[in-house]
C-alpha cells in the first residue's frame, strides 16, 4: 500500500521567475530524484495554477511526511531545495513553520460505490444533512 499526499506552496509572483522554475523542473537532476525515492517517494506531480503550486506525492506506507526535507539533506539535493526555495513563498494558509502546506482530502471517487451498489436511501442522506434546505431538490434531480 501507499499513502497519498497533497500540498500548496505559492510562487512569488513574478513571470519570468515563475517561467524560469517550470524550465527548471524540466530536467531536475538526477540526484535530487535518486534522493527523493530514497526516502520512500514513488510518485510526485506538481500542477501550477496562476502562482498556486498543487504536490501529489505517494509514498511508502509508513512515509512521515515531517521526513520529507531529509532528501535535501542527501548528496547533491540541498543546492536544488536553496534554489526552489528562492521561487517559492508559504501559501496565505500556511502554519507557522510551514513550507509546503499540507491539503485536506475533501473528496474521493473510489470511497464512493457505483450506482448499483449504493443502498443510501433518501433518508439517511436528509439525516446527514438535516437543516440544508437544497437536499430536496438534490434528491429530486439525482433520483
């Protein structure tokens, strides 16, 4: 098994900057990806909207993610974070201390059952959600 994470840092906004951190990104080097695996990362994206920088990472099972910054202390990885760092900047959302953020999971496709599966009812649907008074309608249009 592995466990999913998703975090937000911000780009200091400036195009040219922002331009210059996606061509980096293009050819990390090699050291900097041997090191991230070597902690337990098996996958990493990192998506960019406007200067908001979503992370998808999925590591070992028994990954900390307080032990993510121990790849920049491995050979050849801690010039690379210097460098990104000097494009990044903690989101407005960011705790005290906090680099990059860590998001909350609100939604999940596979958490939910196909149609034929489902045995919630209206019922317990409008028990969920007693005082929303758009339940109704939601029922009505999603039968």
């Amino acid at each position: 098994m592995m466990r999913t994470f998703a975090q937000a840092i911000d780009l200091k906004d400036n195009p040219e900057m922002i331009a210059r951190y996606v061509a980096l990104h293009l050819k990390v080097p090699f050291e900097v990806t041997d090191a991230l695996r070597a902690i337990g990362v098996h996958s990493m994206r990192i998506y960019r909207g406007g200067t908001r920088l979503f992370m998808l990472m999925e590591a070992d099972d028994d990954f900390d993610l307080a032990r993510y910054q121990d790849y920049a202390r491995l050979p050849g990885t801690s010039a690379w974070d210097t460098l990104m760092r000097g494009f990044q900047q903690p989101t407005p959302f960011a705790q005290p201390g906090e680099w990059w953020s860590p998001l909350e999971e609100v939604f999940d496709l596979a958490a939910f059952p196909r149609r034929a599966q489902r045995d919630m009812d209206s019922a317990s649907l409008r028990a969920l959600f007693p005082d929303d008074p758009h339940i109704g309608d939601w029922l009505r249009s999603h039968g």
